[in-house]
C-alpha cells in the first residue's frame, strides 16, 4: 500500500501539523511520499492521492482543475473529483441553504451586476457588514465595514471593484467572531473525529495562522454536529460517485450569533488544515483507518 500526499512547493516551515499523522501512516505500514501537485508525477504509482497542503491552488484554479482530472483518471482522488468542483465555489452555501442548512443570512452579488450596498443593508436592517469573494481562501478580499457614511462607501468601492469578475456574499458582520472565534468540526469517513477553536487576535475577524490567531481544542454542540450531519448526507447523496458512501476528511466551520444559534461558515472538503494537534493520536489514527478502509473497498 502506498500513497500520495499533495502539497505545495515551497510549503510554509511553520506548516507542522500533518507530522504525527506521517507517522501514523508509518506505523501502520502505509507507504507514503508528499508530493507537489504541480509537479512531473505518475500518479498512478500511488494506490491514492489525498490532497492535503496544495494551499496555491486558489491562483491557479485552471491549472489546478486540470491536475485533478488527471490525478483522478490515474489514481483514486481524495475527496473525489466532483466533490472538489462543488466545493471550490462559495455558492455551495447558497445550495446547502436552499436545502434546509442554515448559514448566515446572506444577499448573493452575481457578478457583472450592479448593487447600492446602503439600499441593501437599510432593507436588512444590519448595522455592520461583511462580504467575502464566492472564490477565495484564507480571507482573501474580505471586507468588514460599518453603516456609518465612511463604512458604507468602502464597502461600495470593495463590491464595484471586485464584482465585475467575482461573484460575492454579502452577510451581516457576526462580531462574536472577534471574541469566541470560529469552531470547526473535523470529520473522517462522516464520523466526528475532533474540534478546535480558533481565536484572532483582539480587534481582528481573520482566524487563520497568517494573521496570528489562536486555536483550541473544542467540544461540539449538538446545534454543531446536527447541522454539519446534515450538510454531509446532502453532499453525499448529490455529489459523490455512485461507489462512494462517505467523505474520507472534512472540517466543517461555524459562526455564532450573539445567542450562540450556530451558522454552517464553511465546508471545507478540499485541502482543510485538520488540526490534528488537537485530536491527537486517536485523530491520526482515524484518517489512516478511513484510508485503508477506502483503499480496500477498491480492492
């Protein structure tokens, strides 16, 4: 049994936390090599290729779409083809919400369209905002502004910028991102595995690394784990291949409203950080059985 694991080149060094699920994969006698995804590799060497930290495909999304089709004509991709192509693109909250998941209120700008964001947030009675490119990773593009006079003609700059070649969301500003954080839910073959907190730091909505947030590990709620449930058999049912029955990873966001009603943020289902310094072992353990139980129902 041998594997892939898709990176990046020149991966950040900070990047340290798929280490002991390496040496999960050794000690269970998986053979393994991480592997760019831009690089000239014979996938088919590899009874399968997960796709891990390929953190630059965002800017290179056609090149990156090409790569996944022939990976995938090689050797077993994960997460498969299809889901990677409904994932890449916001809208699927747009889908997953018209399908009975919550998320955050939200107003969906097309792109090529023209929108007055004062008319917008006096209809929806919202006293701060937050819009965010339906293509992005890593906050990328977004924007957080208040209804004042300076607020609002920011934000209608940043949506006539961008909204020429982007489609965007725009969605009420949930401030208790700045004090409770962002929690995630991290799930292997759609079994909960592990959750973690992630914090920015005092005055700042970013959660990522980049920006110096914090993370803990986290117990989901049962509002949590009922809505990311949900999501799952929604995706699985439409957009794995007939032999498939579950997603091999997923880490699945939430924000909160000032009562704590969480909102589904993200379905994170393609290259997620998985936060296995907060799982431990058991966590490493878990993705390299959901592996070997993937690679065997191919046998």
């Amino acid at each position: 049994m041998k594997i892939a694991i898709a990176t990046r080149h020149n991966l950040p060094d900070w990047e340290q936390d798929d280490q002991p699920f390496f040496k999960a994969l050794t000690n269970a006698g998986i053979e393994f090599d991480v592997v760019p995804w831009d690089s000239n590799t014979d996938w088919s060497n590899y009874d399968l290729c997960l796709i891990r930290t390929t953190w630059d495909y965002q800017e290179r999304f056609d090149e990156f779409t090409l790569w996944i089709k022939t990976v995938s004509q090689q050797t077993r991709l994960y997460n498969p083809e299809p889901i990677i192509h409904w994932n890449s693109h916001k809208s699927y909250l747009r889908e997953l919400e018209q399908n009975g998941v919550q998320i955050a209120p939200s107003v969906w700008l097309d792109r090529g369209q023209g929108y007055n964001i004062k008319e917008i947030m006096q209809a929806k009675g919202w006293q701060k905002g937050f819009i965010k490119p339906l293509i992005g990773a890593n906050a990328r593009e977004c924007c957080r502004f208040d209804t004042d006079e300076k607020g609002l003609a920011a934000a209608q700059a940043h949506i006539d910028r961008l909204v020429t070649s982007e489609d965007l969301v725009l969605q009420p500003y949930l401030a208790t991102v700045e004090s409770f954080g962002e929690t995630s839910g991290i799930f292997f073959n759609n079994q909960l595995s592990h959750g973690t907190r992630k914090v920015p730091v005092q005055g700042d909505f970013r959660v990522q690394d980049d920006y110096g947030a914090s993370d803990f590990p986290y117990q989901l709620s049962e509002a949590e784990i009922e809505l990311a449930t949900k999501a799952m058999a929604y995706v699985c049912d439409h957009y794995l291949p007939a032999s498939e029955d579950s997603l091999l990873y997923a880490r699945i966001d939430f924000l909160h409203d000032p009562a704590g009603t969480p909102y589904l943020n993200e379905m994170e289902l393609i290259e997620p950080s998985l936060f296995f310094r907060h799982g431990g072992q058991a966590s490493c353990d878990a993705l390299v059985s959901a592996i070997k139980a993937k690679i065997k129902n191919k046998e």
